[in-house]
C-alpha cells in the first residue's frame, strides 16, 4: 500500500510507520518538522501543519490508506488550541481523503470521549459521549471522531475509529517519564481509595491494531463507520500499576493521597486560575485528571477482537521488561 501517516513523529504514530515498513507499505509521513530516524527507514516526509488544508490536500495524493494519528494532547490552554489542531485539523485530512479519493482513513481516537468523570467498567462501544466535558481534549477529539464516522461510505470512502488507552512502552515521552518527574520531585499523590481498575495498552499493540484495522477495512466489512476500543484486555489496579513503573526506575510507590473531592476542587481552582492568567501549559491538577486517576475505566474490546482480529500480542509482563530496559 501507500500509506500516510500523520503525526509519525509521536509515539503512536512512529511505531506505526515502523511497522508498516518492516512489511513492505510505502510511507509517506506528514509532520511539522523532519525526523532523521525516520527517513533512514525510507518513508518520504512532507512538512507541514494540519490546521493548511492544502498542504494536507496534497499530502493524500497518491494514497491509499490514511492513518491519522496526529493530535495536540494536553489538560491546559484556549478551546481553539485543541479545536483547530483535533477537530479542524482532521475535517481538512477528511477533505484531503476525498479530494485525492483515498479509499481508506484510520483515525487514532481516545477512549476518554466516552468518558463523564464516573466509573466506566467493562463498557463497549455503545456507550455515550458524555453531556459534559472535563476538558477541551477529549471534547475536541469526540468532535473529530464524529466527523470520521459520519464521513464513511461518502465520496468513496470507508473510516473507522480507534480508541488505545493509555498507551506506554519504550521510548514513551509522556506519560511515564511525567509519572516519574513528578515522583522525583514529591508532587504525586494517590487520589482517591487506591482500588480503581483501569485499562491501559502496550504501544506495538496499539500500532497492530491500527494496522489490522485498515487491513479489515472494506466494503460491507464490520470496522466501515465503527470505533472501537483498543487495550491489553486485562484491567490492572492503576495506583498498584503506577508503583509499579516508578519501581522500574528505582522510586518508591506513592504513600500519600489526597480524596476525590479534594483534588476536584483543586482542579477547579486551578482550572479558572491558569484560564485568567492565559497559561498554556498543563496545570497540576484538573477535575479531568482527578477524575481520571481516582475512578475505574476499562473497556470491553471484544469487538476489536472479533471484527479485526486484534489481540495484544506483547503481554503486559514482557512490555514491562521492555519498558524496563529503555528506562535503564
């Protein structure tokens, strides 16, 4: 195939390149800048910014599957930092599809579209996007995820959604290496009970499911207009998680918490402070990441499963090892 992969630079996106070269695809990658490791694997490089129509437009020629990855992640900042990136960013790779006639568009969603700051156990791909949102992230991103689906089957193109939560692994530069600057310098605490059950993905897991998906996505076929929730199929305890990976890097687990209702409030405080003093980097706390640290959300991912064949095929044990090795 010719492929294009948006956002190939990031973590996701990189590993998915990888892989669709090491099986012979052709790669095309659109990104802000130029990556050396990268076109050393062969894939040809266009720069460019999601929020240039025509530079996407022309990305998509020649194209015959579009796996967009690319996003603008975060808890801090304007709406429209989140809105033009996200949601408008991908209305210009949808325009892009159908204007070269891409039969195929792969879009990397977000499990916390679905989510309202509740518990979330062992749900499916029917459940809701919420009536409120914590954050302009996920609200941004349920607006693009919207978009993808109901652009299937137009203009002769298929799409589907996919949803990876918490994704980790080697050469990570977020979640963990945050989880443990934060440890290193005192400022992580438990929020809640420490009982909360979550669901989280290997990232080479992650990658093959992008691939299986596109691979399945034909006409007729059941991935055509769906989304889907990707993870490792086995919820682990997040706080137990946590200490775990800070363990790999030779930190203590976390012994000091703070309840639900306090780090809510806090995050309210915080959210209207960094908004009045215009801040654009993340702050401390947020209702959204105190809801999402302290409450159980893990995923049914049978459809996955029986609609692409997904399966983790990295197991939790031996991308520990991995992820292990990298933090060394």
């Amino acid at each position: 195939m010719n492929v294009l992969v948006t956002g190939a630079g990031g973590f996701l996106g990189r590993y998915i390149a990888e892989q669709l070269r090491a099986r012979g695809d052709r790669v095309r990658v659109f990104s802000r800048k130029r990556y050396e490791e990268l076109e050393r694997l062969g894939v040809e490089t266009v720069v460019g910014d999601l929020r240039d129509r025509g530079a996407v437009v022309r990305a998509c020629d020649g194209i015959d599957t579009v796996f967009h990855v690319a996003a603008v992640t975060g808890l801090g900042g304007p709406w429209r930092h989140y809105f033009e990136t996200n949601t408008l960013g991908t209305r210009n790779v949808l325009r892009g599809c159908v204007e070269a006639g891409v039969p195929r568009l792969v879009y990397t969603s977000s499990p916390s579209v679905t989510f309202d700051g509740g518990d979330q156990c062992g749900v499916d791909e029917s459940a809701p996007y919420p009536a409120r949102w914590l954050a302009h992230y996920p609200h941004s991103k349920a607006l693009a995820e919207q978009a993808v689906l109901e652009a299937n089957g137009r203009d002769g193109l298929l799409t589907c959604s996919l949803r990876p939560h918490l994704i980790w692994g080697p050469r990570d530069r977020h979640l963990v290496p945050r989880l443990i600057d934060r440890a290193r310098r005192g400022r992580l605490r438990r929020v809640g009970d420490g009982t909360n059950l979550i669901d989280m993905v290997y990232v080479e897991n992650a990658a093959s499911a992008h691939l299986l998906a596109a691979d399945a996505l034909k006409p007729g076929a059941p991935p055509a207009g769906r989304a889907y929730f990707i993870s490792q199929g086995e919820p682990v305890g997040c706080w137990q998680w946590i200490d775990e990976l800070l363990a790999l890097a030779g930190l203590p687990p976390v012994t000091k918490a703070v309840s639900l209702n306090a780090a809510w409030r806090i995050g309210w405080l915080l959210e209207h402070l960094w908004a009045a003093l215009r801040l654009r980097r993340d702050p401390p706390m947020t209702r959204f990441l105190a809801a999402q640290l302290a409450t159980s959300h893990y995923f049914d991912i049978s459809a996955a499963r029986d609609d692409f064949g997904y399966a983790p095929h990295v197991a939790t044990e031996e991308g520990m090892r991995r992820l292990a090795a990298d933090l060394a």
